[in-house]
C-alpha cells in the first residue's frame, strides 16, 4: 500500500525519484521451517532473487515493473503460491530467462547487502516498508513506515508525506505508533 501511495499520489506531486530495493522478511525474520509463514517468507525471498536478476540488465525501472507486476498478482490476484514467475515476467516485458534467478542462491548477498542499506538507516527491529531520502543537509535518513490499509484520498497523501518528511528531519525523532485495527484494503487492480 505505501508503494501505491508513493507511486500513484505522491510522486507526480513532489517529484521524486524512487529507488526501488529489496527486503527479505525470509532474511530479516528468519523463520522456523515449521512455521505458518516460512513458505510465503521463501517464496518472496525468491521472488527478489528474479527482481535483482532483472536489476542487471533493465535497471530500477524494471525492477519497478517487475515488482508492479507481482504486487497486482500477489495483493489483487491472491496468487503468491502459484504465480508464474515466467508469465510475470513475459507480460511486463522484461526477458524470461530472469525466472532462473528464482532457484539461484547467488542473488542473495546482493539482497542482503541491498537491505542491510535501509535496515541501516531505519534500525533492526523493523519491517517493511522502509522510506529513504537525503534531508537538506545532505544527509541519509531512513524511517520503517507508513504502514497505510489504503492510499489517502486527495490532499491527505500529500499532508502524509509532508508530515512524513517533517518528522524524519527531526533529530532525535524515532518512532510513532498504534495498533493497527483494519486490513489492507488494496482498491481496483492497478
């Protein structure tokens, strides 16, 4: 929900550039193999093994479609068990022989390395989504958040990220909380 929020009502708004990067709950969690999770952790872990492949060759902007493209068959489809990592890839346009990636170990110090960049900034006991920008000093400052249900309607996305922005400037600023009591509510399929 906060790429949606970014990608569709924030970024026209304020011109950014997003970089897009990874988080394996698989890594960060570190699930018991016995576990209720640890299938769903794996299969997204793997799922960022292809999205590096494709960073490779096509760069942010394929990493963007390609993690468009599953986020619509994960969240709208119900689909992450059985979602074809080949047709994902086919219908963005991006080369099928990424899919290889998905079996392949050797992606996973570049993930790894990748978020240990954001966990740096934003600290440990976090989880995703981590929010990244340079403050007007020049400095890196990194926040997990906002966990949204929904993407603001109107000027609300925009006082979110302004608010956002605000309090991650502040020195000695560190979180905000409550508990969440709705789920995620992903809208029409994107």
């Amino acid at each position: 929900m906060t790429a949606r929020w970014v990608v569709e009502r924030v970024q026209p708004e304020r011109d950014l550039n997003v970089t897009w990067e990874p988080i394996s709950l698989f890594f960060k969690n570190d699930p018991d193999p016995d576990s209720d999770s640890y299938e769903r952790y794996w299969r997204t872990h793997r799922l960022l093994r292809v999205i590096e492949s494709v960073r490779t060759t096509d760069g942010n902007d394929g990493v963007f479609k390609l993690y468009w493209e599953l986020g619509r068959r994960i969240h709208h489809d119900k689909s992450l068990m059985e979602l074809s990592v080949h047709d994902a890839l086919e219908s963005t346009g991006l080369a099928v022989s990424h899919a290889a990636a998905f079996d392949d170990e050797a992606w996973d110090a570049e993930i790894q390395t990748r978020m240990d960049v954001g966990l740096e900034l934003a600290g440990t006991d976090i989880g995703t989504p981590i929010i990244a920008f340079d403050d007007a000093a020049g400095d890196r400052v990194g926040i997990f958040g906002p966990v949204i249900t929904r993407v603001p309607e109107g000027d609300l996305s925009l006082q979110l990220w302004d608010g956002l922005v605000s309090v991650m400037t502040v020195p000695g600023f560190w979180e905000l909380k409550r508990t969440r009591t709705e789920r995620p509510d992903f809208g029409p399929r994107p």
